[in-house]
C-alpha cells in the first residue's frame, strides 16, 4: 500500500509537469526575451511554499549568470522594496493568484517602473490581471489526498523554473568557465581551478601505440586503459595522432574490417591538444566546443605529456591527480 501511494504521487506530480509542455507560448518568449535584455535583476517574490520554491529558483539563476533575488512581499512593504529599481522584472509567484500580501505588493512594485511576470495556475486572478505577462503553471489536481498541501502545484512551479534558467543559459551561451567563476567552493569549481598538469594521466597511465602498429594491438591499448582512445606515437615520442572507439567504428563501417590495417590507417591526424598549463576550465571549453572527451597533452615541440579525460576535469569516481 505505502509503495502504490507513493507510485501514485510521482505520476501526478510527472503529469502535471508533462502538462505545461503545450502553455509554452509566445508569452515564455516574450519573457525570456525580457529577461535577457534587461539591465537590471530579476526580483522574485512569493509567500509559503510559493517563497520556498522562488529562493531555489533565484538560486538556480544566480549560479547560471541570471542576476535574482528573492524578495519577501511582506518585508517589501516595511521597507525591501527599496532594494528594487526600475530596471528590474519581477517575477510573482502564485498558484491560486489570489495570495493577498503579494498582490498588494504589485501596485507598489508597478510604481517603482517594473514590468511584472506572473507564475500561476489560475489566468483569471487578480495577480494575472495586473500582470505584464503570464505564465501558466496550474496542474489539474495535487498529489496531496486532502487537495490542500502544495505538492504538484510547487513541483510544476519549480520546473517552469528550471525551464527559464536553462533557456537562459542557452540564450547567454553561459559556459562551463563562467560556472567555476561563481562557483570557486564548489567541488566542480575547484576541479576547474587547476592546471591540466594537475590532474591529467601521466607516464605508465597514458595509453601509446607506436606508430605502424596493427590495428589489432591499438584495440588492445585502447581497451586495456579504458579511456576510449589512445595516442599514435612516433620514435620521438612526439604525438602522431589519435585513435578513438568513434574513429574505430567509422573504420569498420567503410572498411568492414580492420584486418590487415594499422594505427595509422584508422588515426585522427592533427587532434585538439593542450598543455600542462592550459587551465582546466579552458581544455573542459575545449571538449566542449568539439564534442570530445578526450585531450592529449604536449609540449611546445609536440611531444606526448599526459592525456586528459572529460572525467579527470569532473571528478566522477576518484579524483586524481596525475593519476596517484
């Protein structure tokens, strides 16, 4: 019974969010379009369980390049509002529309110059009609028995959320440097502080293939470090090229086989490289703008240094550094 009920909570609570799909208008536009434009912040303002999902969202926004705070109605009208300027949104969030101490804020904020964006699940409300732009978040039932505990409604609120800050995301082309700038506490941030010297794999844990090798012994190197590729190397130790699993299925889905054929035949000339110095973040940029996963790392003169994996500069599983 217990587990049957919680099933049955997930699905109302998964349903009500698979039904703002088709409320995404030309009104979440125009709001994305705004926010992205403006000059000031977005202020987010909500009372209850309304407030408690405005703050993530604000959070949310704050770490992805989105300037927010969060501004309690009731604190507003005994003196935070001043912290709002007419360059600023606001974003009011309410499932009912009715909540009395935000709409009695709204009046003020519209005085201070700022357009106003509702989240809501009622369209005929006092909130959306004194809104600027509306945002339709309202969910055909809670997963709570009694119909009275914010549960599909606040779930449905914090997704509408995360579809703002995402699309915002996008619309700033916010990279993966500009997270580790406002996160430099953060486990992924100081992952991103390092060098490439700092964590990539180094001597014994590089995976080589000499130059002219059969195919056959490259699959085994390449199999045998489980990295998905490894280096083409010549006498001097400078890097050849490289051999990734994408490169081997290409291979095999011309040729058929790769009987017969050596590293040379299968090898990406010319890869992206970096060095020992290049900042972490900036070889994640990389990785990112070529989708790979994989960087050898060489020196000036093109010699092999370390190889570096997506998973060293994210720190999935053990970190390492130079693989110890």
């Amino acid at each position: 019974m217990i587990i049957k009920q919680a099933v049955e909570v997930l699905k109302i609570e998964a349903q009500g969010i698979l039904e703002l799909i088709d409320r995404i208008d030309k009104s979440f536009t125009e709001m994305v379009e705004l926010i992205y434009n403006s000059k000031g912040r977005l202020i987010v303002g909500g009372i209850g369980k309304s407030g408690i999902v405005g703050r993530k969202i604000v959070a949310t926004l704050n770490s992805t390049g989105t300037r927010s705070i969060f501004l309690h109605p009731v604190e507003a009208m005994h003196g935070d509002l001043g912290m709002v300027s007419h360059e600023d949104i606001f974003l009011a969030l309410s499932n009912s529309g009715e909540t009395d101490e935000l709409n009695i804020l709204i009046p003020s904020i519209r005085n201070v110059g700022c357009t106003v964006i509702a989240f809501t699940g009622n369209k005929d409300s006092t909130l959306a009609k004194n809104s600027d732009i509306i945002i339709d978040v309202g969910v055909d039932k809670e997963a709570c028995p009694l119909g009275l505990a914010p549960t599909a409604s606040t779930t449905a609120l914090l997704a509408m959320g995360d579809a703002l800050a995402v699309v915002l995301i996008n619309k700033k082309h916010f990279q993966t440097s500009d997270f580790k700038k406002i996160h430099p506490g953060g486990a992924i941030g100081q992952h991103l502080s390092g060098k490439v010297g700092d964590i990539m794999l180094a001597g014994d844990l590089i995976p080589l293939v000499a130059k002219g090798a059969s195919m056959e012994e490259a699959i085994k190197i390449v199999d045998r470090f489980k990295l998905g590729a490894a280096l083409i190397f010549t006498a001097n130790e400078t890097l050849s090229g490289i051999i990734t699993d994408g490169d081997i299925r290409r291979f095999i889905v011309r040729h058929t086989t790769i009987a017969g054929s050596t590293a040379e035949d299968v090898m990406t000339i010319n890869p992206q490289t970096t060095s020992t110095d290049t900042p972490a973040y900036d070889a994640l940029n990389i990785m990112e703008k070529y989708q790979i996963t994989v960087l050898p790392v060489t020196d000036n003169s093109g010699k092999i240094r370390g190889i570096l994996h997506l998973h060293d500069i994210l720190g999935k599983g053990e970190f390492k550094f130079n693989g110890k």
